[in-house]
C-alpha cells in the first residue's frame, strides 16, 4: 500500500471540513489559531512514517497528554488507582460537575477533567509539584529532548481554568483529591499545554503500538499497561462521542479541545491529526473524517 498517496487523497477529501466547527475560544491562545490548518500523519511499528499538510507544526495536544500522565500513574500507583477514579465512559460533557455529584465524587473515568485531575494528584503525590515525570515520558517515547510546555497556553489556562478549579475543590470536598486542589489544577494546565506535531504526537504513542516500546526500542511502559491504555481509549478518549468515534473510525484515540487527535492500531501504527475546528462534542471535524477515512482506505481497524 502507498501510505503517503493514501494521505494525500484523505486531505483532499476532507479540504471541504477544514475550518468547519469552531476553534476553542475559551482558551486565547487557542481562539487565535487559524481553523484553515490541517495535518495527518502515519507512524507504523517499523518506524516508515507518512506525514501530509501541516503535519510537522507544533500545536497544544490539551488532553492527549491525559494519555501520558496515566501511564506515569499506573506505573506510580499500579491498580490503587482505579479505587478513586473509574473507568467507565461518561456520556456527558468533559467538565461536567453534575455528572461528578451524581457519581459521589468518583470520576467517570480518567479522560474526562474530573478524573485527569485525580490522575495529576497522584502522580504529585510520588514526584512533588516541582518534578517533569510525564514530560520526561514524552521525551524518552520520542527520543527528543526539545518538546516542552507553551508557556503562554500554560499561563492561559491556569487564568481562565475557572470550571477545573471547581471541580478539583468538588473532588476535594468528597475526599478523593488528596493534594492542594490549586496545586493539582496548576500541574493539570500545564500539562495540557504541551506542544506537539502530528508526526511527534505519533512517535510519542508508538509505545502503545508495540506492547509499551518506544520508537529508540526502550520499554517505557510495560505490555500489560499499554493494553489497558489502549482499551481506556477506545472506551472513553474522544469525550461523549465514543460510541459514533468507535462506529466511524474503530480505533483507540484521544482528542484534545486544540484540534488534534492521535489514534492507535495495535501492532501496526499510529495515526495522528490535527484540524483546530471542533465539533458540538469537542472533536476535530476535519480530523474525525481523516480517521474515518484512513481506516475505510486501508482496511484497518480493531474491529
């Protein structure tokens, strides 16, 4: 299969979404991005990696980086984690509070901002609010030391994370955030700040195409992790749009409200994508119907 003659007609199909939804406006930095961009890019488990359009610029992966701040805690903590924090899917917005309250405090799951930030709280709980553990895992997964937090989308995030402070003194008050509340949310934005390429992001989640190894052949995870990891994913990484993500594209994925969307078949390759205009449910449109696409052209799928 041509891979990189598959991407280009994807792009082409996909021109007409491109700029269709809207950007995430509550973050500044993010409102100022241009809806007109669009990446993609393919890493498979060998290492050949295709990339189209503007799959080489940096941009914030917001919750993708939910991912890797997971695998650090269930590396920290092992399966004490899952006692305060779920893993079911959510069915209801990311930053929910209401859903919170009706659960008794116990997050849905960790891909939503409820349970990210208990997922945070306990990797502050091992390393202290001044240690990099899931930078310092990007970094061994993709063998390069340069990728870092934007400052300005950090500072950005931790002024307007109003509805995230809320929830974390809520998961405070139920007892199942342990730490600082301001703390943890601090920790939290800047993590999602992280900046990343299409072609970075998929060198980044290799470990979760070859059972926890990293593009340079180090273990970061084990394969019992990357499993589970996997599976999160699938079930509840593209917020309360699983179901339709799972008919459409038939891969574990994580999305983030910064338009980028890294997707995983296991044992063959990564997909990643980015296209800043999101859909009701905080999905890249573009990016969804590249995912789409990619998976109807090559046949490839968990399912």
């Amino acid at each position: 299969m041509d891979t990189g003659s598959v991407l280009s007609t994807i792009a082409a199909e996909v021109q007409p979404l491109v700029g269709q939804g809207a950007v995430a406006s509550y973050i500044p930095p993010l409102a100022a991005i241009d809806p007109a961009r669009f990446g993609l890019a393919v890493r498979a488990t060998d290492g050949a990696e295709h990339a189209v359009g503007d799959a080489t610029e940096r941009f914030s992966i917001q919750s993708i980086a939910k991912v890797l701040s997971l695998a650090v805690a269930m590396d920290l903590e092992g399966d004490t984690l899952w006692a305060r924090v779920g893993r079911e899917p959510s069915g209801t917005a990311f930053n929910s509070l209401v859903q919170l309250e009706a659960d008794g405090g116990v997050p849905r799951n960790p891909m939503i901002n409820a349970g990210a930030l208990v997922v945070m709280d306990a990797v502050l709980a091992h390393t202290g609010p001044d240690a990099t553990p899931v930078l310092d895992l990007v970094r061994a997964a993709t063998d390069d030391a340069t990728l870092t937090v934007d400052g300005a989308v950090a500072e950005a995030e931790i002024a307007t994370a109003h509805r995230t402070r809320a929830l974390a003194h809520y998961l405070k008050a139920f007892g199942t955030l342990r730490g600082d509340p301001d703390t943890v949310v601090e920790a939290y934005c800047r993590l999602c700040a992280l900046s990343m390429s299409c072609v970075e992001l998929c060198r980044a989640f290799t470990f979760l195409a070859t059972g926890g190894h990293a593009p340079s052949g180090q273990q970061v995870i084990s394969t019992r992790q990357a499993k589970r990891l996997n599976a999160i994913m699938l079930t509840c990484g593209v917020y309360d749009e699983a179901g339709d993500f799972a008919y459409r594209v038939g891969l574990p994925a994580k999305s983030g409200v910064g338009g980028g969307i890294v997707a995983v078949m296991p044992g063959e390759f990564v997909a990643a994508t980015w296209s800043p205009g999101l859909g009701p449910r905080g999905n890249s449109v573009a990016g969804t119907m590249a995912l789409e696409l990619l998976t109807t052209y090559t046949g490839r799928s968990v399912f």
